[in-house]
C-alpha cells in the first residue's frame, strides 16, 4: 500500500510543499489558539491593527501568504510570542508515527467494561484495573492465581 505520504515524500517538490504545509499548519494553529486564549474577537484584532476584520479574517484562514513582520504584528496585538524550532526532516513524522503507536497500543490493551459491576471487599492484590468505555478507570474484583 502506498501512502500519500511516502509518494510526496518521493520528489523534491512534494518533500518541499509538505515541509511548506506543516510549517502554515502550525502557524495558524498558534494563531488561532492565541485569539481564543485572548478572549478578542476578530473584529478587535482588527481595530487594535487598525485593519478590515476580513483581512483579519483572510489571514487566519490561511490564504495567501502572510508577512513574518505581519504575523509577528497580530500576535504582538494577541499577547504572545512565537518560538520557532528546526528540524531535521522527517523528525515530524517521526514523531506523529510513535504518538500513533502508543494509542493503537493503548486501544489494542483495553478490555471492555463487564456488563455489570458489584461491590465487593477484597484485597488490593485482587484487583483489576482497567479502562473502559470512554477512558473511565474501572477496578474490578478478579481472581488472580
């Protein structure tokens, strides 16, 4: 099975837009989390700027290309700043392939919640602790030996 990932991988330019695409993913997820963290609304972004809100508007939605002068202005008026980090490439989906992983790991690991649950005295040594529906912490009395 080929992966879209490993066929933009394969060229130069795919290699190139997707580095291009993380990096315009992260900025505007930094954006967007810095407006709601702020409480601002794009319309008093746009006042503090002294811009239309739909240029506000256009920016956070990604289109065109925007001016690091321009991105460092709107989050200056957000209370923020922006760190920036290099990689070495592919160290992203590196990455997101372990986080991946470990949840597929920690789906496989989960035991479904008994249809019924009592109360019952025991000791620690018998318990059971697992997750069930919804990531609930269930502990059940169970026989170990």
């Amino acid at each position: 099975m080929s992966y879209l990932y490993d066929r933009l991988t394969a060229t130069r330019q795919g290699s190139r837009a997707l580095s291009a695409a993380r990096l315009r993913y992260q900025v505007l997820k930094a954006l967007h989390r810095a407006l709601a963290n702020s409480g601002s609304t794009q319309s008093e972004l746009a006042a503090r700027l002294g811009v239309r809100k739909s240029a506000v508007n256009q920016v956070l939605r990604g289109d065109g290309n925007v001016r690091v002068s321009t991105l460092g202005e709107y989050l200056h008026e957000l209370g923020v700043e922006l760190s920036i980090e290099t990689l070495p490439l592919g160290t992203q989906r590196a990455s997101a392939e372990a986080e991946m992983s470990r949840q597929r790991l920690r789906r496989a690991t989960l035991r479904p919640e008994p249809a019924r649950q009592s109360a019952t005295t025991c000791n620690f040594d018998q318990l059971d602790w697992h997750t069930g529906p919804a990531h609930k912490v269930l502990i059940s009395a169970g026989n170990k030996g």
